[in-house]
C-alpha cells in the first residue's frame, strides 16, 4: 500500500481533465508535492502545482523532466491522445503511429526514467491510466493501444515489485473531458475517477475499474466473442 500524505507526485497531462482532477485529488490527500505536466505548462491552474514542461514522446524532454523532479515517489501516466484512428484498413497510418506513440511509448519512457528515481527515494508507486477500451475493440488503434498499455503494465507491476514500486491500472469508460466532448453517452466526472484510482493506489490495488461498463466488459472477457461483439453473429 502507498501513502498518498506527504508522497511527491507526478502527473502527466496534468493541465486538465482528468489529470487535472488528479492533481487536484492528490492535494486533498495530503501529498507534499505535485509536479503537474503538459506540453504547455502555462495551463496548469492549480495554484500549489508545480508546473512542469513534458513532451512524453520526446526522450530528451523527458530526461529534463526527471532532473527538475528527482523527488518523486508517485508517477501517473495520464496523458494520452485520440486523434480518430478508428479503421485499421482506412487511417491514414501516420495518425495510428501517432498514437502508439504517445499512449504506449509515451508511458514507458517515463516509467523508464522515473523508475530509478522513485526506487532511490525509498520505493513508492505507478498509476497508469488505460481503459475500458483496453478490453475492446471498437476504436481501432486507441483501442490497440490502450490494450498494449494494459499489457505494459501487468509486465511492469512484475518488474518493478522487487523495486520497492507498486503498480495500480485504472479502467473507465467515457469521462465528462475535452477528450469526450463530441459523444453523447452517459459519462463520470472527473473527480469521481480521480478519487477511485487514488484509492485504489493507496489500497495497493492492482487494477481500478472506475465505472460500470469497465466491470462489465472486464467480465465480458471470459465469455464468447461474439457476446462482446454482436455484429458477429448478425
């Protein structure tokens, strides 16, 4: 289990929606330090945040990131891109690459650098946020990516356990973000989810499902396929 009190984190995406919450959340726990990332840093609004310039497809910013943060025990791997990739036959196959590189190659670059950081501060915890999407495939290479981070992180939680580094996965659906402005479904706050993963950090869970349809299409897998996509028994 992580204490959140007193605990220094790292936020990527920091400047809004969900990572804003988290930022926000994190405070609320107690954590002495949050550093909150984005491209820009000029949007983080928090007013105890510590902003922090980050590029996560970019290894030289990500090492200037560790050295303006060499306090961290809490690592959240929160930013992530859709740029509407959704047919693997018909997308232009610079935007799939694209987002493979953000939402998969993004996470283990940082994981990588701030991973010795967090084992030299004494141990601590990563928070990698997927979702329910990991699970199926209905949004073409999102979808593969998030499911590829799923698996990036079940290998990490083995590799850095002995490190003195737990690691939580958190899965949810739809969130009331920039990100989601443009569908109409039922969707939950941000802060809700935020409250959830933390607890779910601060429990030593291993994985999070923040909302209803994340639990049921987690249940979902040890089922038939075609009860998970019904346009195959049409």
């Amino acid at each position: 289990m992580t204490a959140i009190k007193d605990s220094v984190a790292l936020v990527t995406g920091g400047s809004r929606g969900l990572g804003k919450a988290l930022v926000e959340e994190l405070y609320a726990r107690g954590a002495a330090k949050v550093y909150a990332t984005a491209r820009d840093p000029r949007g983080v609004s928090h007013p105890d945040a510590v902003p922090l310039a980050l590029e996560v497809t970019d290894p030289a910013s990500v090492r200037a990131a560790v050295a303006q943060a060499p306090d961290v025990t809490l690592l959240v791997n929160n930013a992530g891109v859709s740029l509407g990739a959704t047919s693997f036959l018909d997308s232009e196959v610079g935007d799939i690459r694209a987002e493979f590189e953000t939402n998969f190659f993004g996470p283990l670059l940082v994981t990588r650098a701030f991973a010795p950081v967090i084992e030299g501060n004494g141990g601590g915890h990563l928070l990698n946020v997927h979702s329910v999407l990991s699970w199926i495939g209905l949004a073409g290479s999102y979808s593969a990516t998030k499911a590829a981070l799923w698996s990036q992180t079940n290998t990490l939680r083995l590799e850095l356990r002995p490190r003195g580094i737990e690691v939580t996965g958190l899965h949810v659906g739809y969130i009331d973000t920039d990100m989601a402005a443009h569908v109409d479904a039922p969707k939950s706050a941000p802060g809700d989810v935020a409250a959830l993963a933390l607890d779910g950090v601060e429990s030593g869970a291993f994985e999070v499902l923040a909302d209803d349809v994340s639990r049921q299409v987690k249940a979902g897998l040890s089922g038939d396929l075609a009860a998970m996509y019904p346009q195959l028994s049409a």
